[in-house]
C-alpha cells in the first residue's frame, strides 16, 4: 500500500494545532504541507486508478510548488517583521549577512529551497526506510535550530540570526521526528507500506519552509546532504 504520507500530515496537523501556539511561521508551515500533501495525493491517486507510473504531469507539480513557494516568499517579504528573511542573505559558518536588501536574490533563494526540498525528498524515496530516516535526522536537526532561532539568549550567545516565534516551530519538528519514527517502524525492510508522493512531497517541503524560515536555507545542504545527492544524481542521468 502507498499513500502513508496521509498518516504523516495528519500527525503533523494535529500535533501542532493541539500543543503550537499559532503563529504566522506555523500557519505557513502548516498550509504549504496540507498544500503539497494534497498535490502528492492527487499524482499517487492517477498512479492508482491509471496503473502506471506516470501520475499527475511534472511541469503541473512543478508549478504547484513553485507558485506555493512563491507565495510564501512574497508573504514573508511583505510582512514587516519577516522581510529581513528575504532581504538579507546568510550563510552557514558566518554570523553576519553576506548580501543586505537583496530583494530579488533573497525571494529566489527561498523559491529555490523549498521547490527543492520538495522535489529532494520525493526523488529519494525509493528504497526501504531511506526517505523517512533521513527526514528524521534532518528534523532533528532543525529541532535544535528553530528552538535555538526563536530563544534571544541562546542565539545571541551563538551569534546565529534570532527570530522571533521560531520557537514554535520546534513542536513542529518534534512531530516531525514521532510521526516519522512511527512510520519508519513499518517502512524499514521489508517495507509494509510507502508514503507516497503524498508524504515525500509535503514533508521535503515542510523542510525548505523550516530553513528559509529561521533565516538558515544554505543549512539544508549541509543536513539534507543524502537529499542533495539523490537530487544531483537524478539531474546527471536526466542530463545524460
């Protein structure tokens, strides 16, 4: 059976409406996953009733994401207390912006790594247990960013960008973490379900919100590496 990822979201929902105070950070994060979760739906749904593996179009998919990631870009530009997200440009390592009122720059930066994230995600979920471990060690990490991104003391203290309501987030990553270790029990070999386009999907692009919105998207490379491989890997043989 495929479509676990419905599982996963609603974990995901539920777990951040009951113990997340909301915020503008989890209304996004919330949003862009039942937003993709619903896209994955819908190609794994084709799959299904059409057996083949086609499923919905990629130039639709990749629209979908694109104009979802677009829009929560230009939202968090225009919201005054979030357009330094998009308008200063950082780096991991260095704890100062590299570019300042880089307008086009910053909102093509966050396009850029939540399509990707997305698209990561979906393209490494293949084998066994691979997808969803790796999510869940990037959720931890980002469980330790957004909580020490939202804390004024603690990123003072490592001079890495303090935003304000980031702390929220890390209830999201924490029910990132269960609902993947829950699902990683009955997909490790041999597999008994799959997550789907539904989950893969959702959950890569739960990870790029995640980065760009704690002012760290260059972060992803470093903790999703396995994603970013896969993602080379594929794009080689395509080019190929």
């Amino acid at each position: 059976p495929t479509m676990g990822g419905v599982m996963i979201v609603t974990v995901l929902d539920i777990t951040a409406l009951l113990w997340a105070q909301w915020n503008p950070f989890i209304l996004l994060t919330l949003t862009a996953v039942l937003v993709l979760a619903g896209l994955g739906f819908y190609d794994d749904f084709v799959k299904i009733t059409e057996q083949s593996g086609r499923g919905a179009k990629s130039r639709i998919k990749l629209w979908v994401q694109t104009l979802l990631a677009a829009f929560v870009a230009v939202y968090l530009w225009q919201f005054p207390p979030t357009s330094r997200l998009i308008t200063d440009i950082m780096v991991p390592f260095y704890k100062y912006p590299v570019m300042t009122g880089a307008v086009v720059t910053g909102l093509a930066i966050a396009v850029l790594a939540i399509v990707g994230s997305s698209n990561a995600v979906n393209l490494t979920d293949g084998l066994d247990g691979l997808a969803i471990g790796c999510t869940v060690i990037v959720s931890f990490v980002f469980l330790v960013l957004t909580y020490v991104a939202g804390h004024s003391r603690i990123s003072a203290y490592l001079q890495v960008p303090y935003v304000p309501g980031a702390g929220e987030l890390t209830v999201f990553c924490a029910a990132m973490i269960g609902s993947g270790l829950g699902f990683l029990w009955f997909n490790c070999h041999p597999a008994q379900v799959f997550m789907g386009d539904t989950g893969s999907l959702a959950l890569g692009g739960a990870l790029g919100i995640i980065a760009v919105l704690i002012h760290q998207p260059f972060v992803l490379v470093i903790a999703g590496g396995v994603f970013v491989a896969e993602a080379a890997s594929v794009m080689l043989q395509r080019g190929w």
